[in-house]
C-alpha cells in the first residue's frame, strides 16, 4: 500500500518538474545567445577560451521552471590566476553590459546575470588535464562529462524527483548559507542507489562514515576513505578521488536528510516535495509562546557587511558560533542560535537563552583538600578576594567558595566585548568585527525588534520558523 503510494507521488512529482519543450526551446537559444556573446568579446580581447554549458542544463536534470544557465570559460592553464579572475570577468562584464551583474564568489569569483528572467552563470576555470586542477571549478567540465555519459532518461527523472525532495524539505543547495545538498550530489546519489526510491531507504539506515564511491576508487579499500575524508557523509567524487563530494554539507543537513527519508517512507506525502508556507506569527503569539517557554531572546544587529553573499554567510555562523560559545563560557545557557540576513543593509544573529539576566553569585569548585599544594594556591586566590561572597568552605572532600560574577546580564557582556575591536578578541569574524568597530551594534530584545519583524516579511518567516523549532517536513 505504501510502495503504491510512493510511486503515485514520484509520477505526480516527476510530471510537475520534468521541463516542457517550450522551456527546453527557450533555455536552448538562450545558450547559443550567450556562448555567441562570450566567444566574440573573448575574441576580441584575445583570450583562448573555450566556452561551454555545464551544469543541470548541460546534464538535463534542472528542474521546470527553475533553469540555471552554467556557463563556463575554459582558459589555457598558462593564464595566471589573476587573469582568470581579472580579464575573464571583464569579458563577461562586457558581452552582457546593460545587464544587472552580481559578483558571486565561490573558491575564486564569478557572475551572476538575469536574462529572460533566467539566472546565467558565468564562471572562469582553467582547461586542464584530468586530476590537474589548478582551480575547484576546474573539476565541474568533468563532472557535466561524467553525468553526461552515465544518466539515461530514467535517472534523470529519479534526480528530478530527489532535487524536489530536497528542496521542499529545505536541505537543497551547497552554498554556505544552507550547507544542503548539491544537484551533482543528487546525481551521484541516484546513480549510486538507481532510483529516488532506493535512495531514500539507503539513507534511512546512513550511519557515521557513510562511504558512497560510484566510480569505486576505494573498492575493497573502504578504511583508506576513512583516513582520508573527516566528514561522516563521503561522496567520493567520481573524476578526483581525493576530493568529498559532500564536503559542504553541514552534519545537520546530513542526518536531516536520514531522518526525512525515513519519515517519508513511513508516511509518504506530497507535503515533502511541496511543503505549505510557513504561518507568520503574530507579535503576541510569538510573546506568548516565549512566555510560556519561559525564555529570553537576544538579538545582534549590525548592518551592511563589505562581503560577497557566501562570504558574508560564512563569517555569520563563525560569528554566531564564538559568541555562542562565549556566553556559554560566562555560564548563560544558550539552547538555540541563528543567524538571518537580507544580504543587502540587515545581519541578524539571534541567541535563544534560558536567561539573559543571571544570579550574581556562583559556587566555584576548587581542588581536594587531599591535594595540599593546590589547596594552598585555592586558599590564597579566594580567602580575601574582594569577589568572594562567601567561603572558602569544605564540602565533603573539596573545596568550594561562592564568587561574584563579573557579568550578569548578557545583553552588557556582549556589548563590553563588540565595543572592543569589534569583539576580535572573543572570536567575531573579521569582516563583521570591522563592521562592528566602524559602524557600531544593536543588542536588542524581542520587544525591540517587533518593528523589524512587521517591516520584513523574510524576517517575521524566519522568527517563526524559528520559535516553531521544528523541521518543515517533521508533523
């Protein structure tokens, strides 16, 4: 009964996000239109270049509607790598002048334009042989090769229907800000496994060092992968056996991904590749629940970052991390953390605490009093000190005394230590800490960012999402 259900949904998903021939029509002279613009600026610069699609299209697993144009500039490996980022760039900048151009930055930078109401990519990599790369995008040409040669029409509708399964449970994308899946890692997974299907119950039993070798360069050697890769998912990518694959996914997303396919399995449901829209609460439904969760939040807002959109991101969760960690380490009890951006004017790095206010005095453990050294050491450090409350005491065999705190209220705790070289010292990353330092900081409670929450509806699904605390796929 559940199997027919799963092939009911696979075949109504599969039809929804197979692309129409008007689309593939369109994405195709579009194509030709961009190649014919790069080969002739790239010509007239004198640049050797060879100009080809990859990506989804080249491979043709995007999904209707969603059609990214990946096009790539293959330049002679005696360029330098400024010359890749500096005079490929340029060349794009001039055969879509009258475009908007975004700068998008990978391991090295790229362009982003709309055309047609279609995303291009266009991204420079050095023509090299086959294992040497002198840049990460130097792999993809052979990965598109790879794909190309290995899916037929079957697999490509089953990698159709895993990308929707990712994305309509949120764990789509290797960017930085989602830490998810990559389309090339849905390729992988669906040719490995042979269908969505098996895909799913292979993943609903992963373990720790999951290893999945599709071009089987670790076969009957599964413990050198284990010596090689750290992570707990390993992908091996097909044309260069020293690299994962899956690399960019957080563990999070990892497990996620076990615990939706599992739940899939077990219910299956249309909701997982077409979740509903997340309900924005009110300010008072968000209070209540706050209320009665007995919790404080505590938010950090900073504006504009001197950033790319994957650098910005990526200097957010090292930020939210050090300052998580250093309120933990002032003994507040952070149970949650997040981080939002507009990536335009607003950052946001929110703080779910048990209290933002704590008691002054604290019970300090000291040695054994058997240890007669640091017992002396204990005694001299706190017996007059002017923040010991009370003690030194024995309680069974050790010492304790009870000490002030030097910090009690964390909204004071963290703007002492931003307002210092914009918090460098307590681990802020760099290009915020510059932020912070030449622009200054919010620290802000709920009640104080009710105007932020009525302005920005991106904001007010993000603050919901987060109180709700619950994957969109979990019911």
């Amino acid at each position: 009964m559940v199997l027919n259900i799963i092939d009911d949904i696979c075949i109504k998903v599969a039809e929804k996000v197979t692309p129409s021939k008007e689309e593939r029509d369109k994405i195709e002279r579009l194509t030709k239109e961009i190649i014919f613009k790069l080969v002739n600026e790239a010509s007239k610069e004198n640049i050797d270049a060879e100009i080809r699609v990859d990506g989804s299209i080249a491979k043709d697993t995007w999904l209707q509607g969603e059609a990214d144009i990946d096009v790539f500039m293959r330049v002679p490996p005696t360029l330098t790598r400024g010359d890749l980022e500096v005079k490929c760039l340029n060349i794009a900048k001039k055969a879509f002048e009258g475009y908007k151009i975004v700068e998008r930055y990978a391991e090295h930078p790229y362009l982003e334009t709309w055309i047609e109401e279609t995303r291009v990519n266009i991204v420079p990599c050095f023509k090299v042989e086959r294992g040497k790369w002198l840049s990460a995008t130097d792999r993809t040409p052979f990965h598109t090769d790879f794909m190309k040669e290995k899916l037929n029409d079957v697999l490509k509708r089953e990698v159709r229907i895993l990308k929707k399964f990712m994305k309509g449970t949120g764990l789509y994308g290797a960017e930085i800000k989602i830490g998810g899946f990559s389309g090339f890692l849905c390729e992988i997974l669906t040719l490995y496994y042979g269908s969505f299907k098996n895909v799913l119950e292979a993943a609903s039993n992963w373990r720790k060092k999951q290893v999945i070798d599709v071009a089987g360069w670790f076969l009957g050697r599964k413990e050198e992968a284990y010596d090689l890769f750290d992570e707990n998912l390993i992908v091996v990518d097909p044309v260069d056996k020293s690299r994962n694959a899956a690399a960019s996914v957080f563990e999070s997303k990892f497990w996620e991904f076990v615990s939706a396919s599992r739940m899939f399995l077990k219910k299956p449901s249309l909701k997982f590749f077409y979740p509903p829209s997340q309900k924005i609460l009110s300010e008072k439904e968000v209070s209540e629940k706050l209320s009665k969760a007995n919790l404080d939040l505590l938010f950090l807002v900073f504006g504009e970052v001197d950033a790319v959109v994957d650098v910005l991101w990526g200097q957010l969760y090292k930020t939210e991390n050090a300052l998580k960690n250093f309120l933990k380490a002032n003994d507040f009890k952070v149970f949650r953390s997040a981080s939002w951006s507009d990536e335009k004017e607003v950052n946001v790095i929110l703080f779910e605490l048990e209290r933002k206010n704590i008691s002054s005095p604290k019970k300090h453990m000291g040695p054994p009093v058997e240890k007669h050294k640091e017992s002396e050491d204990f005694l001299v450090k706190h017996l007059y000190a002017e923040d010991t409350v009370a003690g030194p005491w024995i309680e069974r065999e050790r010492w304790f005394v009870e000490k002030k705190r030097r910090w009690s209220d964390a909204e004071k705790l963290l703007s002492f230590y931003l307002s210092n070289n914009g918090g460098r010292s307590i681990g802020v990353a760099s290009k915020i800490a510059e932020k912070l330092k030449k622009n200054g900081f919010q620290i802000l409670s709920w009640i104080e960012m009710q105007k932020l929450y009525n302005n920005k509806k991106e904001f007010a699904q993000f603050i919901s999402r987060f109180i709700d605390g619950r994957p969109i796929w979990l019911e």
